[in-house]
C-alpha cells in the first residue's frame, strides 16, 4: 500500500523496547523478499553490537540496516566488512546541540544520517515512533554540517510536513505514527503525506 501511494523506502521495525508496529523477523525476510526492485527495503534495528546486527540483517534480507539506538563508532567498519552492499543508516535522537557533534562523528562512517525523537534516557528507552517532533533548526544545521544523505522523522504529519521541508531542507522524510489509525498504517493519510511531501 506505501508504495503504491509512492514510498521509496519500506522500513520494516524488528523487537524493540517500546516501538509501534515491531513484527518478527521471518515475515520482515518475507516483506523484503516481496518489495520490488528500486523500493529499498530498511531493517530497523535496536541492536549495538555488529555481530548481532550482522546476524539479524542475514535473517532478515533488507537492502539496509537502519540502527536506531547509539553504537560504537568502530561498530560501523565491521558493518561494512559483514554487510559488503548492504545501506547503513545511523539515526541520531536530537536533543540538543551534542546532537550535531554525534552527527558530524558518524556521518563518515554511514551511508545515510536519520533524525528521530527519541527519549534514550528513560527507565523504557523510546528509539522511535513518539510522535514527536524536535527542534528543527538543530536538524537544519545538521544537513549543511555533514556529506551524507539525511532523513528527517520524528512527529511528522500531513499537518507539518510542509513547514518540516522548508526549515530542514532534508534529503528525505521517514513517518510511522502521523500516518497511523488505532496502530496500523492508514491509506488515506500516507497518500495525503506523501502527497503533501512532494508538493
């Protein structure tokens, strides 16, 4: 239905601490395998360590991981090295100006920077999903700061996503609650997002 109505990207979220809409790994192989050719299909990811999110993209089959929660700077190379052709997208929650620091140290490592919302603080982390947007003036001058793709999401919807371009100017939009209705993905407000995104 997503692409019908003109996704690009297709993430698929495995086991997370507290993300809407996780599903098991066999039918996110099942999903991936099943997206045609030029949609790119995205693992997220809550793990840390390389060897397990080496392990679960090989399960799973997307054409790229996206890590959701903090990870070594070193983790990235070894990801490279296991997943040879295979995308990786770091998300960095934004939550002040340590957010640019820790994007400008990844950027080099990734194919792709995605800021996100979360709370990583708290007793349950959130790594995604909270409906909440953050200071986009910080996001803004994270894409002029670094050389690498960046997707913006957190709290995105069809009432904001317009404003959310003009001040981010990002290289893409990443939405899962603003198109929501009682936990599941409503056609009507993807179509109208997607439609207002690529006004």
């Amino acid at each position: 239905m997503a692409i019908d109505q003109g996704a690009s990207a297709i993430g698929l979220v495995s086991a997370m601490p507290s993300e809407p809409g996780p599903i098991d790994e066999e039918r996110i192989a099942e999903i991936a395998e099943a997206i045609p050719p030029g949609v790119t299909s995205v693992l997220l990811t809550c793990e840390t360590e390389a060897e397990a999110i080496i392990a679960q993209h090989r399960r799973c089959g997307t054409n790229a991981v996206q890590l959701v929660d903090r990870v070594e700077l070193g983790a990235h190379n070894a990801l490279r090295e296991g997943l040879p052709g295979i995308g990786i997208i770091q998300v960095v929650h934004v939550i002040g100006e340590d957010s640019l620091l820790m994007a400008s140290a990844y950027a080099p490592h990734v194919d792709a920077l995605l800021l996100d919302s979360g709370d990583l603080d708290q007793p349950t982390r959130r790594l995604g999903g909270t409906g909440r947007t953050h200071d986009w003036n910080i996001s803004a001058r994270i894409v002029e700061a670094v050389d690498v793709p960046v997707w913006l999401a957190g709290g995105l919807t069809e009432d904001n996503v317009v404003e959310a371009l003009a001040v981010v100017k990002p290289f893409g939009l990443d939405v899962c609650s603003g198109v929501r209705v009682d936990d599941r993905l409503d056609e009507i407000r993807v179509g109208t997002f997607i439609a207002k995104a690529t006004i």
